[in-house]
C-alpha cells in the first residue's frame, strides 16, 4: 500500500474570538521576519507593547465582521476541498503562523497520522520573506527542535500558474457582472504592502504582484490600477496606497470601480473590513457610483484544481528534515 502524503497549508491565521486579537497581535509583532525591533532579546517585550495598544481599534474591527477571523474555517474548507481533489493518498492539514491551529499543533497531527512525508504549500501566491518565508521558518525551526524525521518538499510560490491566474479571472468576470454592461469600468488590484526596505534588498513579492497582474490583464479590455493596502508603522511602503489610488481615480473622475484582493486568496479582515466597510465609505464620500469588490477565491474549483496540479506535480522528496 502506498503511503499517505501530508498537504501542510501554510497560513498568517486569525484571531477566532475578541480575546484572541491581542494574543494574535502579539504573536505578529514578535516575528522578526515581519519586522526587526531592537535586540531579538527585546522584541518580545516590545511586540507585547504594540498589541496592547493595538488591541482595541483591531477588536472593534473585528467586531464588525462578526467577531472573528473566518480565516481558520475557510482554509479548513480549502484543505477538504483539496483532499477530495487530490484522492486517497493525501491528507490537508492547516499550520496558522500566528494563531490556532499552530505549526507545531499541525506536525503533531501528521505525526498522530503516521504520515512520514509533508508537501508544505504556502497559501501566499506571491512570495515575501515576511510571509511564506516567515511560515518555512518557522516549519523549519519547528521540525529541528522536535527532532522527528518527516520528508519535506516546499511549494512556495505560485503566482503565475495558469488555473490561479484563470481563477482570479472568473471572479474578475464575475465582479464586473454587477456593473452596467455600458458603464466605464475599470480595475484596482489592491495587494498586501510591504516595506520598501525589502524590494530593495531583494525580496520578489513586487516582481511577482506585477506578473499577476500583467498575466490577468492579457484577460481583460478594461483600464486597470495596481495599489497597496494594510501599511502600518512609519517606514516606507509600496506606493501608492489604496487610499492615495481612490483618491487619485476620483480626481480624474472614475465612477464604477472593481476592487480586486491581491495575494489574499481567502477572505479575511483586509477583504472584509478594509476593503468593504473601509474603502466601501472612503469611495461613496469620495463620489464614485459604484464600488465593488470582487470575490475571494475561497473554495473556487478552479482555485483549488490550481493547488492540487501544484501538489500532483512534486517529485518525491526533495529534503530531509530532522
């Protein structure tokens, strides 16, 4: 009998009650790979700071999408989905980086499975230091310290396959379908920023946004605009914020906008709160007619045939850890 494979889904997680946003916070401050503050002895302490003082604005956020994160849940579903795609020989499993169930928490299932062999695959189609890269981290820190042998291969990009390009496209289609067929549409892809700091250094999360953006366009006969949204801290982002960018296209008088979620493959409070409430009022104050979004991937079939091609197309192990 062949033996089973372990699909690791690797997501930032969310908080999953009021009481978890400030723990959650914390978690998200203390990670280097995000961002350096002080001596690594120091941040702790610090990240411990920030999240206090965070906490209420971000918990009453998340009280106005129902008190949660739906992160949890929705990549669960995308894990079902994906195991009844790929078949029998796999098992979906769900490491949050910065909440429940933890990496370590999802090793320890595979192991209870007695699965030897993980495909580890980030759900972050861009790839980023401060996300894929933080999430490979700290698998890797992980499986050092438990020093138990699992088979390991990382699948750790995939922002120019063709069914995720295809799947952003058919929710595109579908986003538009909710304007008038003759109005004058156009397109803002709204992407996760990221310090400027790390384009300059080498991180490809820009080059890769960018290719996402060119491979869906070649789709589309509609103006487009590529923005930045969810800086926080005083150091340089990506520019133009999505903020700037509305304000920019209603200047010139846009009217009928699509808000296209980039590098969020689920929805979250960046699609639900910031996109729908927050950008959904600076838009009606600002004039526009119409402002939409459009759908998250979620469990889209196409989306999900996109991973399991992924996961059907890795070799047998690649690396060993211990």
């Amino acid at each position: 009998m062949a033996r089973k494979t372990a699909v690791l889904l690797l997501q930032m997680g969310g908080p999953d009650s009021i009481d978890a946003v400030e723990p959650f916070l914390r978690n998200l401050f203390a990670d280097r790979d995000i961002i350096k503050i002080g001596p690594a002895w120091l941040q702790p302490l610090i990240a411990r700071i920030i999240a206090k003082r965070r906490a209420p604005k971000v918990e009453k956020n998340y009280a106005d999408i129902g008190g949660k994160s739906p992160l949890r849940e929705l990549t669960e579903a995308q894990g079902k989905a994906l195991e009844e795609t790929l078949g029998d020989g796999y098992r979906c499993f769900v490491a949050m980086r910065y909440w429940r169930p933890s990496t370590l928490e999802a090793l320890a299932a595979i192991k209870r499975e007695g699965i030897e062999r993980i495909i580890a695959l980030s759900l972050y189609p861009h790839y980023s230091r401060a996300t894929t890269g933080s999430s490979i981290n700290e698998l890797k820190r992980i499986l050092e310290q438990a020093g138990t042998k699992f088979d390991v291969t990382y699948i750790d990009r995939f922002y120019d396959h063709p069914l995720y390009i295809e799947a952003l496209a058919e929710k595109i289609r579908e986003g538009l379908e909710e304007f008038h067929p003759l109005a004058d549409r156009e397109i803002l892809f709204s992407a996760h920023s990221l310090p400027q700091s790390f384009i300059d250094e080498g991180d490809p999360y820009l080059s890769h946004i960018e290719e996402t953006v060119r491979l869906v366009m070649e789709k589309f006969e509609v103006p487009h605009h590529l923005a930045f949204q969810s800086r926080a801290g005083p150091v340089k982002w990506l520019e133009p914020s999505t903020e700037a960018m509305l304000e920019h296209l209603a200047a010139h008088g846009s009217k009928n906008l699509l808000i296209v979620p980039l590098s969020f493959v689920s929805d979250h409070i960046e699609t639900l709160h910031e996109i729908d409430i927050e950008y959904g009022k600076m838009a009606f104050n600002l004039g526009f007619a119409k402002c939409k979004r459009s759908p998250s991937l979620n469990t889209s079939p196409t989306f999900i045939a996109c991973l399991a091609d992924l996961v059907a197309k890795v070799q047998p192990v690649t690396e060993a850890s211990r």
